[in-house]
C-alpha cells in the first residue's frame, strides 16, 4: 500500500469514487506545509536537479501528492507541476483496479488526439517515493511523444519519462474508454466518468453486487482484487505505445 486507506466505508468509496481526483487546469507549485499543503504560482520555481515524469492520472492532483509525499521525512517539501498538451495520445482507463479500489489510468496511442495533461518535477528521493507508490501496475520508462507545457521548462520530446499500465486498456464495444476527467480534443472513443467505470467492471465481473459493496470488497479482498485484474487484462486491448521504453 502507498499510503493509508481510510478506516471509514463512505471515505473508502469517496477515495475510489473520485479518481483521477480534481486538479488545476494550469501550472502550480505543490508545497507540503508541515500541517496540510498549498498550492503556489509556478513562477520562481526551482526545477534544477528534478526529473519530469508525465503524469496522466492521480499524481497531477495536489490532494494525491499530499497522500503520496506530505509528511515524508527526506524529501523535498515542494513538487513543480506544469500543465499542457500531449500530441496523439488518450489517457484511457486501465484494465487493472488500484488497492484504493479506483480503475486507474494509463495512455494509449490516438493519432490525431491530443490530451491535457502535467509534469511533476521530483528531486532523486521524490521519484523513488513515486516508484514505490505506482507499485506493480506499472512500468516506469521513457515516452517520445510531443509535449507543450504552458510554462516552465520544455521536457525532452525523445525522453518523457512516465508510467504506463501492465495491464493495458479497458474496453468497451472493442474500443478504449478515454477519462471524462481528463480534457481532450479528438477523441475518438467514447469517455466516461469514474463511477461508469465503476459500474462497467462491476456488470461484468459481479453482477450482483451493489455498486458500493463491490468496491469495498475490492480493497478488502486482496485475492479477489488480484482475481478480478487477471479477468480486466485477459479481455484488455494491448499497449500500443511502440515510442515506449522500460527502464
């Protein structure tokens, strides 16, 4: 687990429910306070010695950085986040359910699509906290895609560094499902919000469920979740991200 669960049911179906979680549409500097975080304007920010690494999903949402980093004893207290455009991508939902019980996130090759998306900037410690927090979903590796941050420095379109899911892409009338939640122009494919997705996995696999006791067996149930992941990839479109390269 990267970071612990609520003890409550309603907070555990709110943290599932509300993936990819809210986030600015523009760029900011995360700042963890010691007693909460803030959000900061982006200029001034000091982005020497971090590393860019895309982020399609969560990790762009300050309330998941606080999750993941605040209150961390050996990192730096600040992530730069800048926002902007990646060229011929979708961010679509994976066919994997996070230990959160969320239908996480991944990319996929959509030429003609462009997607909103940010770049979190991380000191050394910081990416290896990320590492451990992105766990065995996904793998870690360099992208050459097109990226336009609105401001801050310009990423290496030859090496953008991110996360992309093991499982590939869930389906849906043998396309991919893009995220509501995430902007995009050109997509071809339909999008959805969490809840749908949600309510699709669970057609599928639990029929019989309420929606709200699926997902909490699915937190709770780690051999269940491990079955039902099995079940998403078997039936999942593959990665097609052929720019792609594990590290």
């Amino acid at each position: 687990m990267s970071f612990e669960l609520p003890a409550d049911a309603s907070a555990r179906l709110s943290l599932a429910k509300g993936y990819p979680f809210e986030a600015p549409n523009d760029c900011f500097v995360w700042r963890d306070t010691g007693s909460g975080s803030r959000l900061s304007p982006i200029a001034g920010a000091d982005f020497s010695g971090r590393t860019p690494v895309l982020a399609h999903g969560s990790n762009r949402a300050p309330t998941q950085l606080a999750r993941k980093f605040a209150g961390r004893p050996g990192l730096e207290r600040d992530i730069p986040v800048t926002a902007g455009w990646l060229e011929d991508t979708d961010v679509v939902y994976s066919a994997h359910v996070t230990s959160y019980g969320a239908i996480a996130s991944t990319l996929r090759h959509v030429p003609g699509c462009r997607v909103r998306v940010a770049v979190t900037w991380l000191t050394d410690a910081q990416l290896l906290r990320m590492h451990e927090t992105e766990g065995a979903n996904y793998r870690y590796g360099h992208l050459t895609r097109r990226f336009a941050a609105d401001s801050g420095p310009q990423p290496a379109f030859d090496r953008l560094p991110t996360y992309v899911s093991d499982h590939g892409s869930l389906t849906r009338d043998a396309a991919p499902i893009g995220l509501a939640a995430v902007q995009a122009e050109n997509r071809p494919h339909q999008a959805i919000d969490q809840t749908a997705a949600l309510m699709l996995v669970r057609d599928r696999h639990h029929p019989d469920e309420h929606l709200d006791n699926c997902i909490l067996a699915n937190i709770a149930d780690g051999a269940r979740r491990s079955t039902l992941i099995a079940c998403l990839r078997a039936s999942a479109l593959a990665a097609d991200l052929t720019d792609f390269e594990a590290l």
